[in-house]
C-alpha cells in the first residue's frame, strides 16, 4: 500500500523506560473527551509515538499507557498491545491510501472538512461544483449549496496558504508564473497623539481648528493638514512633517500577499492564441 500523504499529530508528553511507555495529552476544554480508545486523534498519537519509539531502537517497551488528562474530566486512561498498535498502523496507512483514490468514499461536510489536513488532496471536494441558479432554487438546494460553498472555500484558503509558503520559504520551493508575494503596505501610527497634535499647533494656532475636524488622528491625516497649511503636495513635505514629528511616529509593515502580476497574465493568454484558456478558467 502506497501513499505520498505524510501524518502528523500533537501530544503533550511522552516518557518511556525499558518496559513501559506513557504518554499523556492535557486538555482544558469543557467538552467531554472520547474515551482514550475510540479517540481518533489518541489512537493516532498512540500509533505515531510507538513507531518513533520502534525507529529510535526501544523495541522492548512492554506496556504502551496512553492517557487524556481532562482539566474538568480527571484522566482517562487505555493501554495497547503491540498487536492493537500494528493494526492501527495497517488501517491509518489504508485511510491515507484511500484519501488520495479518485473512487475514495469520501463524504464531504463542512463539519468534518474545516481544517482537513488532507483537503487539498481530496478528490471529494475536488469534485464539488455549485452549478443551481439561486433564484429557481429550492430552500434545501440552497442549503446542501451553501455548505458545498463552505467547503470549497475552506478548500481555496489551503490551496492560496500552499502556495504562499511555496514562495515565501527560504528558498522559494517553486515560482508560479504570473504570480508574486508582494509585500505588505506600511502603517503608521501615532505613539502619542497628544504630543504630535501640541507639535502641529505649535506651527500656528489655525492648525489646531483643521486637526479637531479630523475624524481619525493618523499620520497621513496629520500630513494632509501640514501640507495644506505650507500650500504645498503632502508628497512633497512628507521630510519635513517627519521631521517635525520626530519620534512620535512608529511605522509597522502589513504582511505580504499573494498576487497577480498582469504582464504574466498577458503572456499567459498569448499562450493559448490571445484567447482566456478555458479549461483553467474557475
Ligand atoms: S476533506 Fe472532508 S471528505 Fe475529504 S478527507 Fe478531509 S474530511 Fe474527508
């Protein structure tokens, strides 16, 4: 059995002897745990620690005690045999497997979609389409459409965050035709908006009556006022007004965000004789 899938999890403990394995997982929620052996993720855990623990040559561990320790439930408690571990291994492989067949069956909710690692590789949610015109709709097409919308876009925002990382790593993984990060705008903030409003009615009293109309007291507003005081292009005096700022001004960058850089676009469509290629159009 074959998969290009990687599986990982999160625990919060794990310590071992020669004989006996234990590992715990802290919870703080109010909602009751599963019992440690009908727990998804504890079965998981329970499988990936004992593999690591066979890979790292601690192969005579007798007794595998895995362990929930509810802050509101006290501790829930199970301990599997080698063989229970060997088969959860078999059937973790086969659901990974299984995951990435175009016959997988896979039944797509939002519920159980939001947050899917495997998202991007599922043929289910590949296969959704909302095709229903909304106005000849019916009240519960509406409904099963919506929730296909919500999936689809859970499905976009992973697909967007994987090409993000792809071209943000250092060094970039690959380069996406027609597409680049471009940084984010900077922000300036005030530090203290009593200090910059005493150093901008320093210049004259009139300043004072423009700065109280202001809505919002930011750097670019307080630049417009300067700028109209001297008569003069806001680009133009930005040096000055930092100057007379000084200090009080911190400036933070926004992040990065993926986008379409339209000369790449143009040669894209040149590619398929000027016209928009239809088989990739969304
Ligand atoms: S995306 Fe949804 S249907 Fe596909 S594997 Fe994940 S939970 Fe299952």
């Amino acid at each position: 059995m074959k998969t290009t899938l990687n599986l990982s999890a999160r625990f919060d403990r794990s310590v071992f002897s020669e004989e006996i394995s234990l590992t715990q997982d802290f919870k703080t929620g109010y909602s009751e745990p599963d019992p440690v052996r009908l727990n998804a993720q504890m079965r998981v855990i329970a499988m990936l620690v004992a593999l690591n623990l066979i890979r790292a040559g601690h192969n005579k561990i007798k007794r595998f005690i895995v362990q929930i320790i509810s802050m509101h439930y006290g501790v829930l408690e199970a301990e599997f045999s080698w063989a229970e571990l060997a088969g959860l291994y078999d059937s973790t492989l086969a659901t990974l497997a299984s995951l990435e067949s175009d016959t997988a069956m896979l039944q797509p909710s939002p519920e159980v979609c939001d947050k899917c690692p495997a998202i991007l590789v599922c043929p289910a949610v590949q296969r959704l389409v909302v095709r229903a015109n909304p106005i000849d709709t019916t009240p519960v097409e509406l409904a099963r459409n919506l929730d296909k919308v919500a999936m689809i876009k859970e499905y976009c925002e992973q697909f967007e965050e994987f090409c993000k990382k792809g071209l943000l790593a250092e060094p970039p993984k690959f380069a996406i035709p027609g597409y680049e990060m471009a940084p984010g705008a900077e922000t300036r903030k005030f530090t203290d908006i009593e200090t910059a409003k005493s150093r901008m009615c320093e210049l004259d009293p009139s300043v004072s009556n423009a700065l109280n109309k202001l809505k919002t007291h930011t750097p670019p507003n307080y630049l417009k006022v300067y700028a109209t005081f001297y008569d003069r292009d806001p680009k133009d005096c930005k040096e000055a007004f930092d100057k007379l700022m000084n200090g009080q001004i911190v400036t933070t960058q926004n992040k990065s965000s993926l986008k379409r850089v339209k000369n790449e676009i143009v040669d894209a469509r040149a590619a398929f004789g000027g016209q928009e290629p239809k088989q990739l159009a969304l």
